[in-house]
C-alpha cells in the first residue's frame, strides 16, 4: 500500500514539474565533452582527464536516460538515473571537477525529489 502511495506522489509530482520545468525532455548541457574537459582545473594530459572523460560520458548518458524516462513516466527507471547521476556527481567533485555546466539538469533533477 505505501508503495502504491509513493508511486501516485511520484507520479502526480512528475506531472507538475513538466509543466513548470522549461524545456524537461532534454540535456540541458549544451557543451561537449571536449569543452568540459577543457574547463577543467586540470590540464587534458592530467591522468585525472581520463577519469573526467569517463565521467562525463556517463553523465550524458545516464541524463540522456533519465529524461527519456521522465517523458515516460518511469518513475522507478527515474529513481535509478537519479541515484547513477548523484553518485556521478560525487565521484566528479571527488576528482576535482567542475560540474557547473551540468547545474541546471541537477537542480531540475533535486526539484523531483
């Protein structure tokens, strides 16, 4: 029964936020992967650069996901992404990224929670 509940709140909040959000239906990261490299502290032959790329790559991918999902109303396949991005996220600021190109699809992201 509480897992009915949460999934009908889940569901309900996913419906307000799409017509609040400004455009939910994609990455809302406009730069390449080359360009987020390239703004890091870090210099690209760093070995830390190797970390960045995979990172990043991932991030696309799983935001890529996450969005599909959200235009489907998979909120369990949401919750998933969510979790895979959050840990992404950590493990970017571990290494020492900047991650600001990717803060409008993370604050969209939080506003679900």
């Amino acid at each position: 029964m509480k897992l009915l509940i949460k999934c009908t709140i889940a569901i309900f909040l996913l419906i307000s936020f799409q017509g609040q959000a400004q455009n939910p239906h994609e990455t809302k990261c406009k730069m390449n992967v080359e360009q987020i490299l390239l703004a890091q502290s870090f210099d690209i032959d760093d070995p830390k650069s190797e970390y960045a790329k995979s990172y990043v790559e991932q991030i696309f991918k799983d935001l890529s996901s996450f969005y599909s999902a959200y235009i489907q109303g998979q909120s369990a396949e949401i919750q998933q992404y969510i979790s895979s991005l959050e840990s992404l996220l950590r493990k970017s600021e571990e290494l020492g990224m900047n991650c600001s190109m990717f803060k409008k699809d993370f604050q969209f992201i939080q506003s679900l929670k």
